[in-house]
C-alpha cells in the first residue's frame, strides 16, 4: 500500500534532504562526534512508516509494548558511522528520515558498499551472529534512527507470536536481497545492472510516498560502481548512455526516468 505524499512523517522526510534544507557541516568520519540521543515523541503505533517497519501487522497491544521498547532516537549527521565494523552488537535501528549505506573494508583497504538503506528499513542485522557488526553503516544525508534494544526484542518476541513472525520475514527478506545482488553481480551486463538498480530505488522510494519518476541520488556515482561491481567510468559512460537514449534525464544527483519501461525491458532480457 503506497502512502501519500501529504503523510507528515514522510514530509518530515523530505524536509531533511539536502535539495530542500540548507546542508549542515560536514563531519568526518574519523571524527569523535558525540551521540545525540531523543526522546521518542512518535510512537510505533502512530508513526506513518509502521507500514514498512518493523510494527506492520501487529496489533494495537503489540505495538503498546513495543512503544516501551522503542524508548529513544538517534540522529546521524551526514558522513558520520552510525556503527562500525568490530563494535559490539546491541541493538537494532529502524530507519526513520534520512539515508544510510553499508560497507565493509577489504585487507588492502578498500570499501565495498553492501547496500544502502532508507526510511522504514532496519540496520544491524549482521551483528545477530557474532554479537558483533561486521560492516560499517554510514549515514549519506542527516538521518534519524529508532533504536531497538535487541535482547528485549527478543524477550517480547517470544511474547508475542505476530511479532518474531514478522522479525522473521525482515531477516528473510535479507536473504532474498542477498541472492539478488548475486544474480546482480553475476549474469548481468553493466546496462542491466544500473537499469535493475534504478528500478528497484525507485520502487522502494515509490513506497514511500515519493514520486516514482524523478529522484535524488544520495550516493555517489563512485558508491554506486562499488554496489554494483563496476567501475566509475563504466557507471558515468552508461548513464550517458541512458540520458542519450532517452531513458532518464540526469543532472548531477537529479534524476528522471522517462521511460520505465525501457528499463525494465532490459532487465527482463537479462532474465530470458
């Protein structure tokens, strides 16, 4: 179910972005930044992404106790980690405004992007095993979390059936992510990849009450080669390749699809 555009929390999210605030100074990030924790002044059971989160389903008594779960928020400054690989495992995050990617650093050093995540998506997942992150989740505009405990998480989904029944859904959907980065990664050509990746941005920011055809690309064209397993030239050639075939229209992170189904022909004939 698509939410409208008029959604407060989704207008809230909006306001955030940096095409419609006036950006905030840059942190590094090897910066020592202070954590900034709020109170959590919406809850679950009101907040207009429990449709996306982690409340979808659950009943009006379930989601009083997990108002009580869900006590505090966090806000994330643009290029600031919000965990790094090595710390130790704690919680869950559900996203609420703002963007984030993840990464992981190879022994040469070099950072490959995981995924990037949005409003009503939850990070941490990867700490569940080892009781520590392995990956790094840096926020790519000024974000806000909803911090889950995850022991108590736990203790209330043995509580409370609907709700480790939909934890179990999210970790499956992971999984079926994680195979279709691999079928990404290993069968497609570089037009493919970027068609597919486009589509399924749009897709999700379509489910959130944004418009399916022009968007903001919060990352780099850099950061998206490295999702992708390309290289930045190939990424920037091929772009150019789509704008002069009247795909998409680009102007540096502003994007428009103009043809949606010319791009979902070209996935589908990656499939055949």
């Amino acid at each position: 179910m698509l939410m409208s555009v008029k959604n407060p929390e989704v207008l809230q999210a909006r306001a955030s972005s940096p095409e419609l605030a006036e950006p905030l100074k840059k942190h590094t990030m090897n910066a020592t930044v202070p954590i900034k924790f709020e109170p959590l002044k919406v809850a679950c059971s009101s907040c207009n992404l429990r449709e996306l989160c982690l409340p979808v389903g659950l009943s009006s008594g379930d989601l009083d106790q997990l108002d009580q779960l869900v006590a505090t928020r966090r806000t994330v400054a643009r290029g600031d980690t919000l965990f790094r690989s090595g710390d130790e495992f704690q919680s869950l995050y559900a996203v609420r405004t703002g963007f984030f990617k993840t990464c992981v650093s190879s022994e040469d050093g070099r950072d490959q992007v995981t995924g990037f995540q949005m409003a009503g998506e939850l990070l941490g997942l990867d700490g569940i095993s080892t009781d520590r992150h392995s990956c790094d989740a840096v926020a790519l505009e000024d974000s806000q979390v909803c911090v889950i405990p995850f022991e108590q998480l736990e203790e209330l989904s043995r509580e409370f059936t609907d709700l480790q029944r939909q934890f179990h859904k999210i970790m499956s959907r992971e999984i079926v992510r994680d195979h279709g980065v691999m079928l990404l990664l290993g069968s497609m050509r570089a037009e493919e990849r970027l068609a597919a990746f486009l589509l399924n941005l749009t897709q999700r920011l379509q489910a959130r009450g944004f418009s399916a055809a022009a968007l903001v690309l919060r990352m780099t064209r850099e950061e998206i080669g490295s999702y992708l397993g390309l290289k930045l030239e190939t990424v920037s050639r091929t772009f150019s390749k789509f704008q002069e075939e009247g795909l998409l229209e680009v102007k540096q992170r502003h994007l428009r699809i103009l043809d949606q189904a010319g791009l979902q022909k070209l996935v589908n004939n990656s499939t055949c």
